[in-house]
C-alpha cells in the first residue's frame, strides 16, 4: 500500500466541503462525504495510478491525476502517484473553474 498524503490546500479543501455540506445540507451528510472520503483514499493506497493523467501549462502540476470522490462524483481529487506515497494537491467540484484554479498552483 502507498500511504496518502495531503497539501495544505487539499486539507483545507475537505474542511470547506466538509463544512459546506454540513451547512447547506445536514451534518450527516458531511459525514458521509468523509466516509466517501476515505474509501477514496484506501483506492488510492492500493491502486495509486488509477486516475486520469492531465496536462497543465503549470510544470509545478507534471504528472497531476484526477480521480472522482466515491458517492460525490462532482468532487474531484488531484493528486500525484509518486514512488513512496499518493500527494493530494486539490480537491475540487467540477463547477468551479478547475484548470484556472490549478493553473496558479505555486
């Protein structure tokens, strides 16, 4: 198994949803999202190179996979497969404007 890490952002990213979904919806909900959160996570372990390669102008973003949250398909996860371990950069919904938003990824 690969161990999943995580990027500032993408912490910050699951707390706003989180948070969001809560608010907008019911805290039982949000509680789901991190359920389906983490059976993502545990797909990624074992199977880290499961996601879509993208290509980005941003050569900070070389070798970005994309890959939908289990149960809550518009969120997106990006991250790279690398030799020790998953690294989550984002986690976005498929609204919002993606490839801007990674485009600026310092």
């Amino acid at each position: 198994m690969t161990p999943v890490t995580f990027r500032p952002r993408a912490e910050q990213d699951l707390n706003d949803i989180e948070e969001e979904l809560a608010k907008r919806y019911s805290p039982q909900v949000a509680t789901k999202f991190i359920q389906a959160a983490n059976e993502t996570w545990d797909l990624l372990e074992n199977m880290p190179e499961v996601g879509a390669p993208r290509r980005y102008r941003n050569r900070k973003l070389l070798g970005l996979r994309m890959w939908p949250m289990r149960r809550f398909e518009k969120y997106l996860v990006f991250y790279r497969a690398l030799e020790r371990s998953v690294d989550v950069v984002r986690v976005l919904h498929s609204s919002r404007d993606i490839r801007r938003i990674l485009e600026e990824e310092t």
